[in-house]
C-alpha cells in the first residue's frame, strides 16, 4: 500500500485575478514551481500563479474525481461559491 496525499489544487492568476486554473497533483510544492516557471502551456501565459485553495485526498481515484467535476460546470460554480 503507498501511502501520501494526491491533492486537487485552485490556483489564481495574481497577474489576473478572474483567471483560475485547476489540477492534481502529488506534490503541491513541486507543481506550484512547475506552473510558475511556465511548464505547463496551458497556465504559461498567465503566470505568476498562487495556491487558492489545495485539498488533500489519501485515496487517488477520489482526488481525480473531485478535480474532474471542479472542471464541470457546475463544479465550478460550486468552487466559485465555496472554495
């Protein structure tokens, strides 16, 4: 049994504040740095990035669940209200 967190994390664009991203990640430290120095396309243009809201999950079928209805429209209605 492997044993950690898999976290679902909410970043915010400081450069933009209305713009949000949303992943999965096991190491929340290493993926902030990684979408910070651009290594990811998606989030590239609007860097600097900061942790919004990061939950921690031990069971990582879970975490991939909760991140994919963050990314419905209603999942992100409720991280709009919520989280």
């Amino acid at each position: 049994m492997k044993t950690g967190f898999f976290y679902v994390y909410i970043l915010r664009s400081e450069g933009e504040p209305l713009h949000f991203y949303t992943g999965f990640t096991k190491n929340m430290e290493a993926r902030l740095v990684h979408h910070n120095y651009g290594g990811d396309p998606h989030t590239a243009k609007h860097r600097p990035w900061r942790i919004k809201t990061a939950i921690a999950f031990t069971d990582r079928e879970q975490a991939l669940a909760f991140e994919r209805y963050l990314k419905s429209p209603s999942g992100r209605a409720f991280a709009k209200k919520r989280l």
